[in-house]
C-alpha cells in the first residue's frame, strides 16, 4: 500500500476501518465492494415479469417520487427500459395536488392511458390499497423501494431491501440504488452489454447523495463510479445544468451535488412540476435540454425567495407566541407547500428543537417536521398516528395529514412527550459539535487538505471530519455578507504560526470571543481554494469554544 498519511490512518480507525483490505477498498478511487442483485427479494422474480412484458409488448407506466432520488430513479428505468421498449412512459405525482407515493387517482389514471404493468420506484412498500386497485383494474405490479416497511406490505412483487425476510447484504440503498439493482438484474439476464448500465450511474450518484443515504458500503462504490461519469459529461441535461449553476464537472464534490445540483432537481417538484427536471435527466436535443435547465434554474430562484418569506414569517410566530415550547408545532397559512420540509429544517436547526410545520391544504392540514439528534421524530408520531389521516416518514423527519379540529391536540401530546423526555435526559436540546482529532495549526497544511479528499465523497455516516485547534487567537478578522453573518480570520497558536479560517453564518454568535482578548479554541473542517489554478489551505470554522 502506497503512503498514507497518518491523520486520515488515525481518522478511519476511528470510523471503524483499520484491516488493510478495507482501508485500500475505502479509499481507492474505483471501488469493487458490490453485491448480486439477485440476493434481493423478488429481484428475479422482477426481471422475468419485465422481460415477459417487454417481450409481448405490453406497455409498462413507471411510477416514482417527485424529489431528487424519485426522478433519477425514474430516469434510470425509463433510460434502460427505453432500450428494451417503446411502450413504456412514466409518472410523477403533484405534491400540491396528489401528495407522496401511489394514490388511487393516478392508478386509475395509468390503467386507463393503457398501461398494463406499473413498477414503482422509492415509493410503494406499504401503498396496500393502491396495489390492490392496480391489480383489480388488470395490471401487474412491482414496487420497488427502500423505505421502512411500518404498515401493511404491498401484496406484489416487492423489492426493498429493508424487508424483514430479505438477505442483501446492504440494507441502506437510496430509491435510485434499487432501481439499479433491478437494471443490472435484467442486463445479467438477458445478456445487455454493461456499457448500458454503466451510463446510468451519474444518476445513481446523484440520488444517492440527494437523498442523505449513508454514503458507505455499497453507495460509495456507486457514488464512487457515478462522480466519474458525471465529470465525463456523459448525459446532456446534467452538464448543463452543472454548468448553468457555475459549478466545474471535472472538480465536482458530492456536497456541491447535495447543496447545488438537488436542490435544482427538487426545486421542479417544489415549485412547479418534477417532470421537467426527469425530462432533463432524459433529452438529448440541445435546445430543449437549455430551456429546461434555465426552467430548474428559475424554479430554484423561486424556491429560495418564497423559502426566505416563509422563515423569516415562522421565526416571527415562534418568537412571538411559541418561545417557551419544547416542541415547535408552527401553524402558517400562508407558507408554500413546496418548501414546508426545508423551513422546517431551518428552523430546527435555528430553535434547537424538534419542529413541525403545518399548513392548509384543501379541507385540511398538511404537516412536514424535522427533528433534532436524540429525538426520533417517527416514533412520537406514530404513537399519535390515530389522529392523522395519512402519515409516513423516518427518525429526522416526517410527513403527515390531519383535520383541522385535531391539531391543538396533537400539540399539546407532543409538548408531553418532549417534557417526558427532558425529565429523563436534560441534555437534550444540548447542541455540542465534537471533534475527531485534535490537530497544531502546523499541521494543517495543503497537502493534508488534499489528502483528505481520498476520504470523500462525504455525506451521511461518513462526514467531513472536524478538527480541534486548542488555544489560538483570532487575527486580522474581517466580516464578510451585507449584515456581516460571515466572517474571515487568521487562527494564530502560541508558536506564532498562523491559519486562515472562515466562518460562516453564525459571526454574531461568537462575535465576543472572536474579539476578546483571550485565547480560543475553534473546531472545524480542512479544505483548500482554488483560484485560477492556485490553491491555499483554509480552516472552515463550526464552533468556537
């Protein structure tokens, strides 16, 4: 094994990975830990029913979510399929006017534009009803998905690999990463050429990281091998839009997917209609693939606008008549549907509280809530699911549908509950950031930033790792943004060498000890800039302590 530096040795013990093997596969740039296809459930059973309908050209309607790991699951299987068929179409239900996952309407909808197979992606596990009705009006079915199974199981085929009786062994596949595993199935089977398959995982990568799925195991392996093709340029709409958001194909990060490219694709659903950004992930004619991009980018710039309004009319509600919650329940009439989960996070994270946010939506309300760590959001739910109409989610956020009349009731539970929990643990809502090395400024250094990137790509179950600097002072400060939220400083330690750091967004927060005159310690990240082929090592700043 070539060098490696010692700090990224140190930090995969930490996470667990010290065998040779498993450090050369984690950090190799092409790597090979991948499973067969056909230890999924009903995955062959899958194939044949696809490869049966295509071959007596029966026509086949996929089915999928309108946020970012839906519509590239989508675009997977209406890419691949389109090879084998052109009886195939797809459909992406509205958010406003449908909501998520299979619903009787478009069933009905699907069966009568002739469909006579439907195959669900990252959604379907537990749309039991819906699968039925699909199968009274004569079509076969196949869900695939990744969700949790917590109700009544679809009666179909289902490929999920958290089904209790499944033996993948890999568990945490994003909805796109199912929908892979049912490709390759089908080109391992009919003997398609892998160059076929291959082309579809830029998209992989791109719901996978969208969807904050552990980035380990067998998702780093596609992230991994997606990132390469996407810096290829393969697919039209994709650069494009990469390069529509002034962002470089070649040098791209998964965070810049997770904090630029997604929000683009889930900003269509968000705004207007998800079908645009599938449609992009699909065309290939130069025109169309620039007006649908400058569409996605006009959604976004919506997005942000009506996203900013809402916070900033939330804040004002909490602040004014919900200070003393321990659980924020935020009723706003005027906040746009499309954006409910993303304020709901700000605010989360603003308030330090679990908080749901809620808004009318035809007859009735329409809640979103994100939680804090330490607080599975989907469990206090589920124990009040007698008072929603329909309800889904997971541990850090959830969905649900209620009449209007039960929501002072389902507040004052939830306020109960979070009581319930801080009398048995008061460091709750304690907000800490913890390092995973303590590091001298000397040893943050360009070739240490650099280093780290073999660690990438980042995201859930495997973050950027964060660095203590013990008893430095800040220099040279230099506030930064219109209201001076940012802020840009030298870190000097006690031997005189010095750092530059960047703190972003919480300036005001740490103003005092930034300016103070005694000694700080700052917890952070290591990454370096580029500017016109220069490059310079930077400390971005989470916490000063």
């Amino acid at each position: 094994m070539n060098y490696i530096d010692p700090i990224i040795l140190e930090l995969l013990k930490k996470r667990g990975i010290s065998d040779d093997a498993e450090i050369k596969e984690f950090l190799s740039d092409k790597p090979q830990k991948t499973y067969d296809p056909f230890l999924l459930s009903d995955l062959e059973a899958g194939v044949d029913l696809l490869l049966r309908a295509i071959h007596d050209k029966k026509r086949i309607c996929v089915y999928g979510d309108y946020d970012a790991d839906g519509i590239t699951s989508v675009s997977i299987l209406m890419e691949f399929l389109g090879t084998l068929t052109d009886r195939l179409q797809y459909y992406i239900p509205s958010r406003f006017d449908e909501g998520y996952g299979l619903n009787a309407e478009a069933v009905r909808k699907i069966r009568a534009g002739g469909s006579d197979v439907l195959v669900t992606v990252d959604c379907g596990s537990v749309s039991y009803e819906e699968v039925e009705l699909a199968k009274e009006l004569g079509m076969e079915v196949l869900v695939t998905d990744h969700h949790s199974i917590t109700d009544v199981r679809a009666d179909c085929l289902l490929i999920n690999p958290k089904r209790p009786d499944c033996l993948y062994p890999f568990r945490e596949l994003a909805g796109c990463g199912v929908a892979f595993k049912l490709i390759q199935g089908i080109q391992k089977k009919a003997d398609i050429p892998r160059k076929v398959l291959n082309r579809a995982l830029d998209l992989v990568a791109l719901g996978t990281i969208a969807d904050v799925v552990p980035l380990l195991d067998e998702n780093r392996t596609l992230v991994k091998h997606g990132m390469h093709i996407i810096s290829s340029g393969l697919r039209p709409g994709l650069a494009a839009l990469i390069e529509g958001i002034s962002l470089k194909r070649d040098s791209l990060r998964s965070d810049q997917i997770a904090f630029g490219v997604a929000p683009h694709l889930n900003a269509a659903g968000r705004m207007g209609d998800a079908k645009i950004a599938a449609s992009l992930m699909l065309e290939k004619d130069k025109d169309a693939v620039g007006r649908q991009v400058s569409q996605l980018i006009d959604f976004n710039k919506q997005r942000k606008k009506t996203q900013e309004e809402a916070y900033q009319l939330c804040t004002q509600i909490i602040d004014q008549h919900l200070a003393d919650r321990n659980f924020l329940v935020v009723y706003a009439e005027d906040v746009h549907e499309g954006i409910a989960g993303i304020v709901a996070g700000k605010l989360k994270d603003k308030y330090e509280r679990p908080t749901i946010l809620v808004t009318p939506s035809g007859d009735h309300l329409k809640g979103t809530g994100r939680s804090v760590s330490g607080v599975n959001l989907y469990e206090v739910l589920k124990s009040h699911e007698d008072l929603f109409l329909r309800f889904g989610g997971h541990e850090g956020a959830c969905g649900f549908s209620m009449e209007q009349d039960k929501l002072d009731t389902l507040e004052d539970l939830l306020e109960q509950d979070m009581k319930r929990m801080l009398q048995e643990d008061p460091e709750l809502f304690s907000r800490q950031i913890n390092a995973d090395l303590p590091l001298a400024v000397g040893d943050i250094t360009l070739e240490l930033a650099q280093g780290l990137e073999l660690l990438a790509p980042f995201g859930s179950k495997n973050p950027k790792p964060f660095f203590l600097l013990e008893n430095v002072r800040a220099a040279r400060l230099q506030p930064m943004g219109a209201d001076g939220k940012h802020i840009r400083f030298f870190a000097i330690s006690e031997d005189g060498q010095s750092l530059e750091c960047v703190l972003f967004n919480r300036a005001k927060d740490f103003e005092s000890a930034l300016y103070g005159e005694k000694s700080i310690n700052l917890i952070g990240s290591v990454d370096f800039q580029e500017w016109r082929g220069n490059k310079r090592v930077q400390f971005n700043v989470e916490s000063v302590v």
